[in-house]
C-alpha cells in the first residue's frame, strides 16, 4: 500500500484557519485519498475525500496538488471540537477497495 | 440512523476469563469491521466480513481471538481466554460497499482492560 507522511503535531489558534498537510509520493493512480479524524475517546470520523480535484463540504476543504503527491486538509475556521487526532489515508478506487490502514495521524491542539 | 452500536462501552475482567464485544452495525450496510487501537501499535484492522461472511481475519492476532457475524445486524468478537495485553479500545466499523470512495462508519469503541 502507498504510504503517507503527516506532521505529529501541529496548534492552532480557536477561529483561524488550518492547514494539514499529508505527504504521499507513491501514490498511485487509483488511490483516493482519504482523511478521518478521531476526537478523544471516540471513534474515528470521515472527513473528506477527493481523487484528482480539490473538494468542499461541511467540514473541511481538500486541496489536492497537481502531481497528486501531496494534500492538504484545511479547516476555515478552527473551533475547541477540532482538536483531534487526523488521519490521512490512500485507498485504490477498485470496487474491492482496499482496507482503511491508519498511520499515526498529526495531533491537532486549537488554542483558546 | 442510530449509527454503529457498540456493547459494553467498557469492560474490565481479569485475566483467563472470556471477553465478548458487541456490535451492531448501520442497517443496509454489506460490510462490517472490527479494530483494535492501543497506544503502541495504534489503530489495526483485525478482521472484516461481506454480508456476514469473514473476509480476511489476517489482522487477527492469535487463536484466543474470534469473531462471528449470525445475522446482518449483529456481530460478536470474542477473547478467550483474555489476557493483560489485551487490554485496548475495541472500534467496530461498518460500510455499504468496500471501494475506494466509501466511507467507514465507526461506532464508539469499547474500552477493554484486563487485570
């Protein structure tokens, strides 16, 4: 499976946007990319995903480069709830999928 | 939806007895998924069915462990006998299908500590 390289921790101010970004130059092709986000003492959440082009919801933005070898999850405006555990995750398109593998996620810590 | 539920939330035992986790996943969903995070080896996928079907248990650690799916709306992971490192938060997981673009539903966890 393509791997993917996060920072282990990034902070935040409460209300400012941030940036996440996830490395995966071996990123195939075929392979979505993911990010979940686990809060504490809970279990993992979808956030997002994309394949070539940039993506929009509720929660976040994905920012996908050109060469696809890298992304970026941005939240517009970080609240105290934002403060988890984020996971980037690469996942083939094929209609068999592969299985979600977590690395260790960046640790996000937002600031009052 | 009331979404992935998971029983018990917690459960601590000791050490030899038999441990048995509880799920029951989003209805229509086809596949379903048991995880197991701890501090040192993180978030790992232990085994996932198909329409109650294993499919790969290869995440599985060893023979003290089982799981069984009887019926679309319920599954079971069992440890016996149970060990001190046993001791982790367990995630069942459930999706309508298991390709590239699905999402992954996860329940709440239970926390397991074995004395």
């Amino acid at each position: 499976d393509a791997k993917t390289t996060q920072p282990n921790s990034m902070e935040s101010n409460e209300e400012e946007p941030v940036h996440l970004p996830c490395n995966h130059s071996t990123i195939s092709g075929t392979d979505y990319i993911h990010w979940y986000r686990q809060l504490p003492s809970q279990g993992p959440e979808y956030v997002i995903h994309g394949l070539t082009s940039n993506v929009n919801n509720r929660m976040a933005s994905l920012a996908i480069a050109e060469d696809r070898k890298s992304s970026t999850l941005i939240l517009h405006r970080a609240t105290l709830r934002d403060a988890a555990v984020y996971y980037c995750i690469l996942r083939d398109r094929s209609p068999y999928g592969n299985k979600l593998v977590f690395g260790a996620g960046t640790i996000l810590r937002v600031k009052s | 939806d009331a979404g992935v539920i998971q029983s018990p939330r917690h459960e601590v035992t000791e050490m030899g007895q038999e441990v048995t986790l509880r799920c029951k996943p989003i209805s229509g969903h086809d596949y379903l998924f048991w995880y197991r995070q701890t501090m040192m080896r993180g978030l790992e996928l232990l085994i996932y069915f198909n329409n109650n079907v294993p499919i790969d248990d290869s995440g599985m650690p060893e023979d003290r462990f089982s799981a069984k799916m009887p019926n679309a709306s319920f599954s079971t992971l069992k440890i016996q006998p149970s060990e001190p490192r046993d001791s982790a938060v367990y995630f069942c997981a459930s999706s309508l299908k298991l390709g590239g673009a699905e999402t992954q539903y996860f329940g709440p966890g239970t926390r397991l500590l074995v004395l």
